[in-house]
C-alpha cells in the first residue's frame, strides 16, 4: 500500500469518528432538551473495547476523556499506551481474580454484581491504598443471560457493601435488554431511577446514588430522558466491531 493511500485513510477514519462523536453528543443534548435536563448532567463513556489505541488517541484528540472496557486485560494494556488522565470506567463483567490488577487503574467499576466481589474489591483496595468507586450492577429486565442482581438484592447489597472499607457505593448500572425499538426499554429505565431514588431516601451512611449508568447506542437517548446519568457507547462513536472468530 502507498504512504498516500495510508494517509487518506487515516484522514477519513478521524472525519467518521469526528462526525460519529458530533452526532452522539447532539442526541445527548436533544434527549437532555426533552427532558429538561442539563448536558453537563449527562457523561459520555466512549466504549472502546477491541478497537485499536489509534482509534482511541484520536478520539482523545477531540477531547473526550472518558473511556470504558469490558475485558481487565485490554484495560490495562490501553491504560499503558494512552495519556494518564484518561478515566477507565471498567463496564464488563469482573473477575474476583482479576480485581487486583484493575482497582488502582479503574476510576469507576460499573458491574459489581455479588458480595464477594465487592469484598475482594474492598481487601485490594485497602491493600493499595485506595478507595475504590463503584456501582451495582442491576439485571432489571430479569433476564436469564445476564448478569447483576434483582432489584430486592439490590437494596441489601448496597447496604452490606456500605459497610466495607475501601470501597464507595455511588450508584446503579443497568444492561437494558437488546431491543430493536429503544421505547421498549423505557419502562426499564424507569424502574432503575425509582430504585436508585428508593435507595438514596434510605439515608445509608457511606452511599451516594448520584450515578445511574445506563443506555447504550440504540437506547441511551431514552435512557437519559429516563435519568441516566452515563451512557456508555461504542458502535455509536467507533462504529461495529468485529470479534475474532473462534473455531
Ligand atoms: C459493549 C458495551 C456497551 C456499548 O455497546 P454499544 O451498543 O456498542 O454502544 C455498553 N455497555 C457495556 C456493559 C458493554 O459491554
């Protein structure tokens, strides 16, 4: 391949990406405008998993800061490459043997789904002298394939997570089901605000239900109309992804 067929391609992959992250932060504002709602209130988590650092630095170019990964692995090896004042937001499903290497490098931890985890993220955390941010993950649709707790759990593990040190409750994350209408998610946001302003009138020393994250690409619109306070989107900004194919 030519040196000038590289460099047009370069160019044209920073102008989709441009033009990809431009669109979603207009939908961010027009959801925010239908609901009444501040931009400023609403964080866009640009989620980069399997793509390339190339593609991330760009997008850091244009200013966003915010990244979230799914895999501890890729986290922490995009962590290494990139600038430190990234924020990696871990939104995948975590391993309790894996919580040491990602407590220091996580700003925020979206999918704690059980006890134990949190546990183990308590006991690094303290290790390394950090406090630890998270979430409960929420499964709100009740759905078989997913994780996170029922919204009952939900109360109890955010109380019992409460009391450990090292570690700070600071809201819920939901994975809405894979729908084709986003309106059919409507109800499940709304359920997951009323569970968060549920929990946060409970007054639990050591909990804060600032952050509701939920709302991918084909929801988030809904989702912030619903209260979301951080979407997290990929396909949106860095467009489809391709998994290897395993044989
Ligand atoms: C991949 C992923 C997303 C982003 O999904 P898109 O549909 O590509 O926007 C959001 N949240 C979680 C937990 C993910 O794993």
């Amino acid at each position: 391949m030519s040196e000038e067929k590289i460099f047009d391609e370069n160019v044209s992959e920073e102008t989709m990406l441009k033009e990809h992250l431009a669109k979603v932060q207009e939908n961010i504002r027009i959801a925010c405008q239908k609901a009444g709602r501040e931009p400023s209130e609403v964080t866009l988590i640009a989620v980069s998993k399997t793509k390339p650092v190339s593609m991330l630095e760009t997008v850091y170019r244009t200013g966003v800061r915010e990244f979230g990964e799914n895999k501890v692995q890729e986290l922490v090896d995009k962590y290494e490459a990139l600038p430190e004042d990234i924020h990696w937001h871990m939104i995948g499903h975590l391993q309790r043997n894996k919580v040491k290497y990602i407590v220091d490098k996580a700003c925020l931890i979206h999918s704690v789904d059980s006890l134990r985890l949190a546990e183990e993220i308590s006991r690094v955390a303290l290790l390394k002298q950090v406090r630890a941010r998270v979430l409960v993950e929420v499964n709100i649709a009740g759905e078989e394939s997913k994780f996170g707790m029922t919204t009952e759990e939900t109360v109890s593990l955010v109380s019992t997570i409460a009391a450990l040190p090292g570690i700070h409750v600071e809201g819920l994350m939901t994975i809405a089901p894979f729908v084709e209408d986003p309106e059919e998610n409507r109800m499940y946001f709304r359920k997951m605000k009323e569970l968060s302003v549920d929990i946060s009138h409970k007054n639990i020393d050591n909990v804060c239900m600032d952050i509701l994250s939920m709302g991918m690409t084909g929801d988030y619109m809904v989702a912030i109309e619903e209260g979301a306070t951080m979407v997290r989107v990929g396909t949106g900004i860095f467009g489809e992804r391709q998994y290897a194919v395993t044989v």
